[in-house]
C-alpha cells in the first residue's frame, strides 16, 4: 500500500474533505470525523485526512470529559491490539475509534503506527509516533521510535531533529548516537542525490508538489472566511438561542482573528443559558479572556509609551493597567488552585506570581507543595529560596539553592541563576569566600553571565 496524496483522490472524495475542513471551523467535530473515517476506509494512506481527523478529534476532547473516554479505551483495548496482529487495516479503523473516545491513547497511536509500518504507510507511522511524542514529549523510547519512523519514511532532516533532541537529554545516550549518524548520513545522501537530478525544471516540480501537499494536509482559513463563518453561526444562534455549539463556533472565531474582546462578550452571553452554567471550559475560558483582553490593552498604552516615552499620563496609564494585569492573573491563578489543589505545576505559577506581588510567605507554602512535581520541582527549589532570600532568611535559602543546584546536571541558564542567587545569599551572610567560589563557577562557564566577570575582576584586585 501506497500514500495517497489529497490531490489524487476521487474528486467526489475531495470535496467531501473541502466540507469537513469548513465544519472543521464550525466545530462541527462529529460531522468531520465521519466523513474522514469514511474517505480513509477507501483511502487509508491518505495523511492529509488523517491529520484533519485528528485536528477535529483534538477540538471536541477540550470539552469532553477525557476520565469516562479514557476508561473506555482501557476496556476495549484488549481486542484491539489483537486485532492489529490480524488484520493491519482493520486494526488502522479500529484506532481510529478508540481516537474518538480519546485522541491521546498512547496505545491504540502506538498500534496504528505498527498497523501503518506492516502496510507500507511510512508517513502515517511517522504521524503516528509525532502524536504519541505530543502525549509524552520527553519519553525516551518515543523520541527514539519517532527517529527511527521518519528515517523509513525518508524523512531524514526531521531525524536528525530527534537525534539531536535525545542527545540533549541524554548526551552519551547509544540509541541517540546511533540514530544521530544513521540520520545524518541520509541527510548527507539526500543532498548528493538532489544535487544529481536530471534538471532544474524537475526538481522545482517535486518541490512544488511537495508544498501543494504540504498546503492541502493543513486546515487554513483566511480572515474573511473566518469573518464569514462567525455570521453564520450568528444566524443559526439567532434560531437556535440555546445551542452551545453555535457559541463555541463564533467564540473560536473572533480567537482566531485575535479579537479577544469580542470572543469575551460571547462567552459572558454562554455562561448565562442554563446547559452551559456550570460547564468549567467556559470559566476558565472567561479568566483567559479576560487576561487577554487586558494584555491588548497594556500592548497598546506600551506601543504609545514608546512614541512619547516622556509623556507622564501615558506612563502612569500603563502602571496602573500593569497592576490591572498581575491583579488579573494572581486572582485567576488562586481560583485555579482552589478548584484543583494537587495540581502542583498549578501552584508552581501561583507561587510566582505570589513572589511578584511581594507575598513572600505565600509565595513559600506554595513552592513547598510545587516541588511535589518532578516537572517543577527544581524551578520550585529555586523559588522558594528566592522568596526566601527576599525575606532574608539566607540560610534557610542557602538550603534550598544548594538542593536545586545539584539536582541540575548541565550549567544552563537554570543553574547559573541558581548558583548566582546562592552567591548573594552567601554576601548577604558576610561569607565572602563562599560567594566568590560559587561566582568562579558560573565565570569558568559563561564570563558575560550578568555581572560575574566584575565581581571576579574586583575580588582580584582587592
């Protein structure tokens, strides 16, 4: 089996994708599911459809509960995959099923790609593996599958891209090395072999070609399609006052053309019909919301600032919308963790936005429970000896600065910062010798980093 580009489908087939892309933005999500399910039956290595599956798949998961979709998956899992040993391309439809319930199903993307990968669909396994790597990003084995799949599908630059992605993570990683030369020599053929192509004239063809492919696998609407899409659905919820749908396609709308003001007042309009009252997407929604629309705001009073950096009305204005948007945020945060107190990246942005406000002791508790986090737990160490050293416990800062810094394997900017922050600790405990040691360390690895060279410089000439 072969893939299919779009441009080679049936022209009936072709203009049902043309529809499934406008009810796409009309967030008609099952409409579009079932066309392109029906297009890959007959077209399965059709990647363009399937990319535009998943894109609807991923819209209608924001406001489906993902625990009922996942239980779900677990419970049919079973049969699938043993299925895909059976019948690869049943096993390709029956994914895609699972994918409805819950479109990051580690396990039903990682049978598609096998299911693919037995097919001859290359690409469609490459795809497979970028959705799964969406899912987990820093995964070893996934970043590693995902190498392997784009080498079969000769898609070499994208490789080397992983390679090098591994590496960083694990920079005497064998897989990784492996991979990273197995790339690179690709890469370095599929140059000599562009290079060696009969004529100009057929390699800009197969550019081309490869662009219109590229274009048609993606879902873009211009502004005045949006604006178009956004009156229809006015129109419909004009009939229809009640549908919650129509909402959510005029608010997706007016955030595509980046009209936050408009999307609020709609979803202010949304929250008032009784279906939608408690529906926690669009709360959540309406903080964002409001946030940006004042982020707007501030953007327009810089940009003035700029043109009249002496004007005094215009410089107080700006303050006070600053303090209107670190008000929004700190207030929007702290809902968040009311509602979801164990989400403790959550709390991680809270505890920040506590320091910047100077609720030092606030800032404190909720770097504590951050660090609970594998995610964040290092950043948390860092700010909670942050907060720490601004309320100048410096010892009990030290503590946590020392914690951070050995926790960091690489003197990146994170680690910098830490020991650069441990230093001043150390200087606002009279313990000199401590801090220049911890600046020596930074000066050997990056001598611009802040004002380390002129500490060093002065500690010598003292």
């Amino acid at each position: 089996m072969q893939e299919v580009p779009l441009t080679s489908l049936d022209v009936r087939l072709q203009k049902q994708v043309e529809n499934a892309q406008v009810a796409l933005q009309r967030g008609n999500f099952e409409y579009v599911f079932e066309v392109t399910s029906q297009v890959l039956k007959q077209a399965p290595g059709c990647l363009p459809v399937r990319r535009l599956q998943r894109a609807a798949l991923l819209r209608q998961a924001e406001a489906k509960n993902m625990l009922v979709a996942k239980a779900f998956g677990s419970v049919t899992m079973a049969g699938f995959l043993f299925s895909s040993k059976k019948d690869p391309t049943k096993a390709m439809e029956t994914a895609e099923k699972l994918l409805h319930i819950d479109p990051n199903n580690v396990a039903a993307l990682k049978s598609m790609a096998e299911a693919a990968n037995t097919l001859g669909l290359m690409e469609t396994a490459a795809f497979a593996w970028e959705c799964i790597r969406e899912a987990q990003p820093k995964d070893h084995d996934t970043l590693v599958h995902l190498a392997e799949a784009y080498l079969a599908a000769k898609m070499n630059k994208e490789a080397v891209k992983v390679a090098d992605e591994l590496l960083k993570l694990r920079p005497q990683d064998g897989d990784a090395l492996a991979l990273m030369r197995k790339a690179s020599v690709a890469q370095t053929m599929d140059k000599g072999n562009w290079e060696s192509q009969a004529s100009f004239r057929s390699k800009l063809k197969d550019e081309n070609l490869a662009t219109s492919l590229e274009q048609a696998s993606k879902v873009v609407t211009s502004t005045e399609m949006t604006e178009r899409l956004i009156e229809e659905a006015k129109a419909r919820l004009a009939a229809e006052p009640a549908n919650v749908n129509h909402f959510r396609s005029i608010i997706d709308g007016y955030r595509r053309l980046n009209d936050p003001a408009s999307a609020l007042e709609y979803v202010k309009q949304v929250r008032q019909v009784p279906s939608a009252a408690g529906d926690a997407t669009f709360e959540k929604l309406q903080n964002d919301l409001t946030i940006a629309v004042i982020e707007a705001r501030l953007k327009t009073a810089e940009a003035a600032l700029a043109a009249d950096p002496e004007n005094a009305e215009l410089k107080q204005a700006t303050m006070a919308i600053k303090g209107e948007l670190a008000k929004a945020r700190l207030e929007d945060a702290k809902a968040y963790v009311e509602r979801y107190p164990n989400d403790y990246a959550a709390r991680f942005t809270l505890a920040n936005l506590l320091l910047e406000a100077g609720d030092h002791q606030g800032a404190i508790g909720n770097f504590q429970q951050a660090q609970k986090s594998p995610k964040v737990r290092v950043p948390a160490l860092a700010g909670m000896g942050r907060a720490l050293k601004a309320r100048r416990m410096f010892d009990l800062a030290v503590q946590q600065f020392q914690t951070a810094k050995a926790e960091v394997p690489t003197m990146d900017d994170l680690k910098k910062d830490i020991i650069y922050q441990l230093a001043e600790c150390y200087e606002g405990m009279g313990r000199q010798e401590d801090a220049i040691n911890e600046f020596k360390l930074i000066y050997s690895e990056d001598i611009g980093f802040r004002d380390v060279a002129d500490k060093i410089n002065a500690f010598y000439a003292r």
